[in-house]
C-alpha cells in the first residue's frame, strides 16, 4: 500500500495510526467502530472477529495474558457495549491490560434518546480503571496515549475509550506536537521499595526457621518467574501458589509445594501440603490479592507467623493481613530482595533445606499414591483425573493450558504438575465467569498461533459459547477442546447440596451432542465414552495442528477435591 493511501483523513485514519504505533497488530472486534476497523485494517491490523462481545472481551484478555502486548477489543455503543461489562470486569480483578473502543452516539444526540444511546460512561466506571470520551481531533494522540497508559501502568487493568460516531468520519487536525512512544507493552513501568525495606525482609527471611513463599497471578503479569525461581533456589524457601500463580515455579522442582488455597479436601495435593503452611513462621506473599479462593476463606496462613507482602498495589498489601510491606512491581523487588539476601548469612536456609524437601517429596507422593486409582481408572463415564492424566503427559511440551472457570479450573490447577517456571495455565480467576474457557484459549493461540493450546471446558460453561467455535474455524485459530461433559451443573449441584441439603431443578440438562455442534461449525470432532481412546484423541487435537472437538463422556458423580465438601468426601 502506498504512503497517499494511508494519509491521515480522518480521526478514525490517526486513531488507527496511533494503535499501529502502539504495536497493535490485531483488533478483537465485529466490524464496529467501522470508520476505526476499516481504517486498522487498511494499515495491516488484522481484525479477530468474535461473534458476541462478551466473548471479544475474552479474547482479548487471553490474548494480552499470553502475548505480552495490551489486548484491544472494539464494540459498538448500546447493548454490545454493555456486553463488554463482564469481560473487562475479569480484566479488572485479574491485573489485564485491554483497551477497549467502544462506538459512541454522534455528539449533537447526546442525551436525545438517540438509538441506543446509554451512559457509557457510568457503564464502565465500576470496571474499568480509566474511562473517558474523544470530544475533540485535537486530542486524539493525547487521549489513545492516556488510554494504554492507564491499562498498562501501576496495577494493570483495562480501560475504555468512547468515540462518537460523527468524530470518526470528521476530518484529522494536525497534532502540535506529534508523539512517538509506543506503549504497547506490559508492564509499562518496573518499580521497587527502598533499599532500607528490603533488607530488613532479608534478614527477615534469613532468620526465618520455616518460610514459605506464596506467589500469585502477578508473577505472570510482571514476567517475574525467572525472578522468583532463582529466589526459591538461591534462598531455599518453599513455594506455593495461587490458583492464578499456578505455573509461576516448576512443580517438579524440590522445594515447590504446589497449588494451596482452597484445594484442600481429601486426595488432593494441599490436604497434605498444608502442613508446611501450617509450620511457617514467615509467610512471603508475592503478587495476590488474598482473596477468598487463594487463602481458603482467609483461614490458612498460621495467626502466629510474620507476613511480608509484594504487590504493585498498595492497596492489596494489608487489606486482609497486616504484613511488612513492600510495594513494587514482582520483578524487580524479587530482584532486588534477591540483592540484599546475598549479603545475608541463609546457613540456617540451607541447613533446613533437606529436611523440608524430604517432607515435600513425601506431599507429592502421597497425592500421587492417593490419586492412583482415579488416574488409571478404566470406568464409564470417565473420572476427570484419568483425563488430566493423558494431558499431562503432553505438558512438556510448549503447550499452553487454559480452563473454563467451575470445575473444569480446579481440574486443572490441581491435578496437572507445571513443568517449568514460567508455564501457563490460563483461568478466569478474576471474577471466575462461566464461558469464557473457549474464548480466553483463542486469544491465547491468536497471540503464539505456533504453539498449541488446549481448553477443558464443562458443558454447562461450553453453551455459552458455543458459537466461538465458527469463529475459531473462519479465523484460523486451531484449538484442541476438551469439553468435560457430564450432563449437569456440577458445582452448583454439589455446593447446593452441602448447604441446603438438596439442589434446585436448574442443575441437571438434557443431552446435547457437542460432538455434533462442532462438526456442524465445520471444527472436528470425536466422541469418547472408553478412556481408552483419550490417548489418540489428545495426540490427535495437540499434534495435528488443526482445530479439534474432543467430547468426553464423564462421571457426574466427580467432584475436585475442595475444602467446602471435605466433610461430604471424608464421610464418604
């Protein structure tokens, strides 16, 4: 395309040029804005489109998890806005940076009742961490800045920039001063305590008879896990993770004990690890909000041990344990805390550090002991740790693993070893919204379309997006789906049942061939009641490189190992 061809005519043509300065290189979007579409796509950014914007919006969180790069999802004003509400609500929770453009109504009908007209801006105040509207064309660099600015700075998140549909089409006005930066990129900033804070947590640390590191989904967000692997390493400390940390430490190293949180109940790997939280004197927590999941209902970390807590945010550092804070960006505090440990004396680490890999290696093996016959079962319908079983035998590879939320999660996070720090296991923790597995994984290919990616999804989070798969099919975006079907609700079911005794008529479907409705969006597929196919099905979906549909027939009965049906589990 020839340079007159990209002359800047339009707010949409600088708007575009703008996203092309950031390293936008794709738009999650539905045509609309169409001025700014048709204007990114003139200049070679490749629109993904998505065929509800719910689902967008999760395509693009996937997207900016796996990529590095800010997500950008764009969506008309009216109801596909509010549809967006969701999505970058989950973005908020979990630190993602997304820009989301959202069409707005021409400027002389605002207020007026014009068709589809809403309050965007009261729309995305409670979910977003920023939000303004493009008034003028003299602002439009100003404002395309702030905006990947404010998604990519301090705690990451998304934002929303409204553009009425008349400013679109006006012509561009020259900027006075014209911005070069590109801002594409997160974390946009590294920051880190003062020297005086970290050495006192080194010493600390130091001193400490039995640390434990507990790291959250913000060692992925900081690209922390080299970071927090030669720490573990260098200070022999034991880690565990979040849910949303899985993968920030090898699971096959010595001194990792695995996912915690509420993963608790019987035969799982914290019914047993625990006890070393239990032990802790000092509890180092690294990029988590404390939230309920993470810390099993705020009851886990032991009343008598010293906190200390790395976080980006200030706000997340005490909000529900009091704790030394260090306020700084997960890379380079864990850089730094790395620099002032090697001026302290770690004998006593080092001292320790058999013993507290032998009590480790002994968690492992009584999970793996415990879990055995449910891994190798031959039963119909199939037990879900049969399948974790044949995925991960494929983990080794460069292979991404994303999950729906429910079940199919907890599945992932507590049956599946990371291989290595740094592994991805992508779950929508932040608000933890059904539907939006499929989603997440063909944001997660569209960012490393040469690595594979596999979703598990149960079926009642399945039929939310089930019209994804046509997307996933016309976009070129080949995703394995593994989809858990047992026929119902399973977490509601069980948690109704724990609380009230009984569930409500909600919880059970009728039968769908999933199998079918992929076959009928032109994706693959194969049904599978004999785990004795699951082998050649997941070899098939990984290593032939196409899209792939895998159906699996399983037990209904089958529930992850959580502390809230422990008592439920250990009666039985």
């Amino acid at each position: 395309m020839t340079q007159s061809a990209l002359t800047k005519t339009t707010v949409a043509d600088q708007i575009a040029d703008a996203l092309k300065r950031h390293g936008v290189e794709m738009i999650f979007a539905q045509s609309l804005p169409s001025a700014v579409i048709l204007a990114a796509e003139a200049r070679g950014i490749r629109q993904i489109a998505y065929r509800q914007e719910n689902m967008g919006g999760a395509m693009s969180d996937g997207y900016a998890r796996l990529s590095g790069k800010v997500g950008v999802v764009a969506a008309q004003n009216g109801p596909a806005a509010a549809l967006l509400v969701a999505p970058l609500a989950e973005c908020l929770k979990a630190s993602i940076p997304v820009v989301a453009l959202v069409q707005d109504v021409e400027r002389d009908q605002t207020d007026r009742n014009a068709f589809q007209d809403f309050d965007q801006i009261a729309l995305f105040q409670s979910c977003t961490k920023w939000v303004r509207r493009l008034t003028v064309a003299e602002r439009v660099d100003d404002y395309i800045d702030a905006a990947f600015t404010a998604a990519t700075s301090g705690r990451c998140g998304p934002v929303a920039l409204l553009l009425p549909a008349d400013l679109l089409r006006s012509p561009a006005v020259k900027q006075g001063r014209p911005r070069e930066s590109c801002l594409g990129r997160w974390p946009l900033d590294h920051s880190r305590p003062s020297d005086i804070d970290l050495r006192r947590v080194a010493e600390q640390i130091a001193s400490a008879r039995s640390p434990v590191i507990v790291a959250g989904g913000g060692i992925h967000c900081s690209g922390a896990a080299e970071e927090l692997a030669r720490l573990q390493e260098e200070a022999s400390i034991a880690v565990f993770t979040t849910n949303m940390g899985k993968g920030a430490v090898s699971e096959r190293h010595p001194l990792s004990a695995g996912v915690l949180g509420a993963l608790v109940g019987p035969c799982s790997l914290g019914f047993y690890s625990r006890q070393l939280m239990e032990e802790a004197d000092l509890v180092l927590l690294v990029g988590t909000r404390t939230n309920q999941n993470g810390t099993d209902s705020w009851r886990q970390f032991p009343t008598t041990a010293s906190i200390v807590h790395i976080d980006i945010d200030p706000t997340e550092v005490g909000r529900n344990y009091e704790a030394t804070r260090l306020v700084g960006d997960a890379s380079g505090t864990l850089a730094a805390l790395r620099q002032a440990l090697s001026k302290s004396d770690l004998t006593q680490r080092m001292l320790s550090r058999p013993v507290v890999e032998a009590k480790i290696a002994t968690f492992w093996e009584q999970f793996e002991l415990a879990t055995e016959p449910r891994r190798t079962s031959p039963q119909s319908p199939i037990r879900p740790e049969r399948i974790m079983a044949g995925l991960e035998r494929f983990l080794e590879r460069d292979i991404t693993i994303v999950a729906d939320a429910s079940y199919s999660s907890m599945w992932i996070l507590g049956q599946l070893r990371a291989p290595r720090a740094g592994a991805r296991f992508i779950t929508p923790r932040g608000l933890a919204g059904l539907g939006w597995g499929l989603p997440l994984a063909l944001g997660a290919k569209a960012a490393h379309p040469d690595r594979p990616v596999v979703a598990v999804v149960g079926d009642g989070g399945f039929a939310h997006s089930w019209a994804e798969l046509e997307t996933m099919v016309r976009m070129d975006l080949p995703v394995t789906i593994i989809v858990l079907n047992n026929g119902i609700l399973g977490f509601q079911r069980d948690a109704e049942t724990v609380k009230f005794g009984n569930y409500t008529s909600a919880c059970h479907f009728s039968a769908v061939d999933h199998a079918g409705i992929a076959k009928a969006c032109g994706c693959p597929s194969v049904r599978v009641d004999d785990p004795a196919e699951l082998p050649s099905a997941l070899r098939r979906g990984i290593e032939d490189g196409g899209p792939l549909l895998i159906e699996v027939m399983t037990d209904p009965n089958a529930h992850p190992p959580l502390s809230l049906f422990a008592e439920m589990d250990e009666a039985a």
